[in-house]
C-alpha cells in the first residue's frame, strides 16, 4: 500500500496522529496477519479490536458451532447465530465492522499434525483456547515455529495474560511444565466464568498483538498480568526462562508436537 484512500484516513485518524504509530504504524497494520485460535470468549474482543485497528488479515480457528450459552460471553455472535460455524459467524461480523479486514477461516481442530501448516502464514498469534491440552500444544508450535504467542486465560472472576516472543523470553511451560492430569481444573463449563472477564482479556491480548506487530511500548514479555474482579486489581508478576524448559530451554526434552487428552476446544 502506497497511500490511504480518504475513507481510510478518517477511519483510521486517531491511530494516524498518534506519534507512536502514525501513517507508518497502520501501514504496518494494514499488511500484518494474525491468527486467532477460537472464536469463543477471548477470540471475540480480540477478533473485534484487532478488525477495527485494521490488521489486514485476520486467521480464526473454530471448529465448533455457536450455542446459546455462549452468547453471555462470546460477543462476535448473536442470538441468530446459534447452530451456526463460529467462524463464520466471526467473518460476517469483521466484514461488516471492516471492509479492509481479509478473515481466513480454519474450521478445523488443531492437533499436531496440522497446527505448523496454519500457524505459518501469520505474524502472530493469539490463543483464545479454554483448556490445558490446547495451550501446551499452542505453545510449543509458536516456540518451534519462532511465532510471537499472546496468551491469555479466564476462571470465574479471574483472567491472566502474558506474552511469549521465542528467543526473548519465557514461554508457556516455563510456568507449566506439563499439562496437570485430564479432569484436576475445571473448565469455564464445569466452573463458570463472569462474561466481562473475557472481555477484559480478550481487549489485552489485542492490544498486545498490536504492540507487537508495532514494535511498541513494553509487551508482557517474562511477565504474568493477573487480573482479579472482586478486587478489581490488576498484578505483574515477573517470570524468567527456565534453563530447564522441556521446550524452550538450553537442551529441549521436546522437541515434537504432542497431543494431549483433552480436545482443543475453543473456549
């Protein structure tokens, strides 16, 4: 792209006159692509304030349909979207939000012999999974890929966040080094979850796939954002490499995709 057309000059104004970003800034938006594994309730804000900065090219992965006890949280889908692809559903809502947003669907469940292939055609992802299997096999892929990996996680009234540029910092399973056994954490289903926290999330993980495509500010990186509700605070807790990472360590123990029990359901 070689200049703005007088629509997207006002569509995108307040990014433009941000020093920090600019008409250089959201050409870079305009030619970045970014994938969003789940279009439940952490890939719908994401999905959403990621359109409306206008990155060009927008991947989502869901294999599931929309259900109506996903609409308390999941807002890309409505009440008429119920029985319907969410990823369809979530390219209807981005094309009439941003005509210059191009949504690749992958309606399909990642597993290890197809993860490599989607991941590989974007600058960076964003993980909108709800479960431990889904997260590990995530992680892995981008740390072997060297994909930039924007986590984040909800329970109840909690949320977490951090982000995992590989060769910059830690990555997932120096927190967790294993998935802790199939049935021990219940899921967002079995234990509930308030709406708003995946919107509180799901906004962080966007603003910090956008820091980063950017080259902006300080990313989460070897950092830990934990977010409480009822106490409505907010905490950064430093996390370091581990030498002995099982993936992203001095000597790798894994150096192939597992998958785990569980299914890598969306969230």
């Amino acid at each position: 792209m070689t200049s703005f057309s007088e629509e997207q000059i006002q569509r995108y104004s307040r990014h433009i006159i941000l020093p920090q970003v600019g008409g250089k800034g959201q050409k870079k938006l305009l030619a970045a692509r970014a994938l969003v594994i789940g279009a439940g309730g952490l890939g719908s804000p994401a999905l959403y304030y990621l359109a409306a900065a206008g990155v060009g090219t927008l991947g989502v992965v869901d294999d599931d349909v929309a259900d109506l006890s996903n609409l308390q949280r999941q807002i890309i889908h409505a009440s008429d979207d119920v029985g319907r692809a969410k990823t369809q559903s979530a390219a209807e809502k981005i094309a009439r939000l941003n005509p210059d947003v191009t949504v690749v669907q992958h309606r399909l469940r990642l597993d290890s012999g197809n993860i490599m292939d989607v991941i590989a055609g974007y600058d960076v992802v964003l993980d909108g999974t709800d479960n431990f299997p889904a997260r590990f096999l995530i992680n892995d892929a981008c740390v072997m890929a060297e994909k930039p990996l924007i986590h984040a996680g909800i329970f109840r009234f909690e949320g977490q966040a951090m982000t995992i540029v590989p060769g910059a910092g830690p990555c997932y399973r120096c927190v967790f080094p294993e998935p802790p056994p199939p049935g021990m954490v219940p899921s967002c289903q079995e234990a509930g979850v308030l709406g708003c926290i995946a919107g509180v999330m799901g906004t962080i993980q966007a603003t910090e796939a956008i820091k980063v495509i950017l080259g902006l500010g300080e990313p989460l990186i070897g950092k830990m954002l934990t977010f409480d509700a009822l106490e409505m605070n907010f905490r950064k807790i430093a996390i370091p490499r581990a030498a002995d990472c099982p993936v992203c360590g001095e000597n790798p123990s894994i150096t192939s995709l597992i998958d785990y029990d569980q299914a890598c359901d969306m969230g």
